[in-house]
C-alpha cells in the first residue's frame, strides 16, 4: 500500500529540502517562521521553496504571488498550495 501525504506533510518536505534544514520534516513547527527566526532561510531559499512548490505539486507561481507573508511560516504556505490546488480543480 502507498502511502498518501497531505498537503501540509508535502510542504513540509519541500522546505527541509529546499533550506538543507538538519531535521525530520515531520519535527518542523508548523508556524516555525522560515525567515528571520531559527531556521535562517534567506532569497535564495525562498526562491528554491518556490521552484520545490512547482515540483511537487505541478503549480505555476506567478511573480505577483511573491509576497513575503507567503513565507510567513509552512502554515501560510500550505494554505496557499491548497488555494492553488483547489482553484485548478475548479478550473
């Protein structure tokens, strides 16, 4: 049997790869700031969360969706990829 993630445990694995963090995705709070806290993600982190995003759930992130607030936390990314998500089901 294949095992199923859900959108937040996929985000988190996205932003362990993409900040080289030495943890579990499973270990990362969940509104853990990625950016001015403990975890040191700078621009080219956020820019390889982005490219890991698109990757892992087959998105388009516009230029216009770089808000900083985006990277607020694996929280405010989860709810953004499930927006994305369900736009494109509704499309």
């Amino acid at each position: 049997m294949e095992l199923v993630l859900d959108t937040e445990e996929r985000v988190r694995q996205v932003v362990v790869t993409a900040l080289r963090l030495a943890m579990e995705p499973y270990d990362l709070p969940r509104e853990e700031p990625l950016f001015g806290g403990g975890l040191s993600g700078d621009s080219l982190g956020a820019l390889e969360i982005v490219f890991g995003l698109e990757r892992e759930f087959g998105l388009d992130v516009g230029d216009d969706e770089l808000r900083p607030e985006l990277f607020d936390s694996v929280a405010s990314l989860t709810v953004y990829v499930d927006a994305k998500l369900a736009a494109r089901a509704g499309a």
